[in-house]
C-alpha cells in the first residue's frame, strides 16, 4: 500500500495570501495511508452488489490517487470495521495519521 504526505493547502484572497488563524506545523500534516477494502469493509456476499455504507460529509482534503474528488469520512459502522477516507471516484479507502503517528481520525 501507498502512503501521501499532504501538503497545507494555500488560499489566495484579492492578490494577498490568507492567514489561517492557527499555524500548522510538519507534526500536523496528514499522511493518507492506503487500506485494502477487503481489510475495512465485511463483504458478506461473493457477488458484485454495492456496499452501502453512511459517509459523514466531504472532508478538503482530495484523493491523492485519482487527484480528483474530494474524500469523504466514513466512520465504524455494522459492515465496517475501521473508520477511514473513502474516494467515491476511484473507490479508494485511506486511513489518515499525522506525521507523528496519531490517528487523525480518533475522536
């Protein structure tokens, strides 16, 4: 599996940079660690049939394989059995920790 170091995004506001309230460090950056679906996901039938499983809204950050769509949470649930970030375009599943090797996703 393939790991990402997400860069800080930066915004751009009438010709001057935006300063975010809160300065984010190398230690807050988030690697986007690649799961196997078969390893975060019960698939209790060998057929085909789509998996539904309840997002809990898009988060910023975009799938760092299909460079496209915006990732969105999907938290434990009766079919799965970590939580994770899921790309609904490529069908990708990432866990997210920060460079210290906390889970990002951790309440």
């Amino acid at each position: 599996m393939s790991e990402h170091l997400l860069e800080p995004e930066l915004h751009e506001e009438t010709g001057h940079e935006f300063q975010r309230r809160h300065r984010h460090g190398v230690q807050d950056r988030l690697v986007l660690s690649e799961l196997a679906p078969d390893a975060v996901i019960d698939h209790l039938d060998a057929d085909d049939n789509p998996v539904e499983l309840i997002t809990f809204g898009t988060v910023r950050e975009t799938c760092p394989k299909c460079k496209e769509a915006h990732l969105k949470l999907v938290l434990r649930q009766r079919r799965v059995r970590l939580a994770h970030l899921f790309c609904a375009e490529c069908q990708s599943c990432f866990d997210a920790h920060y460079a210290n090797g906390a889970s990002a996703l951790t309440i």
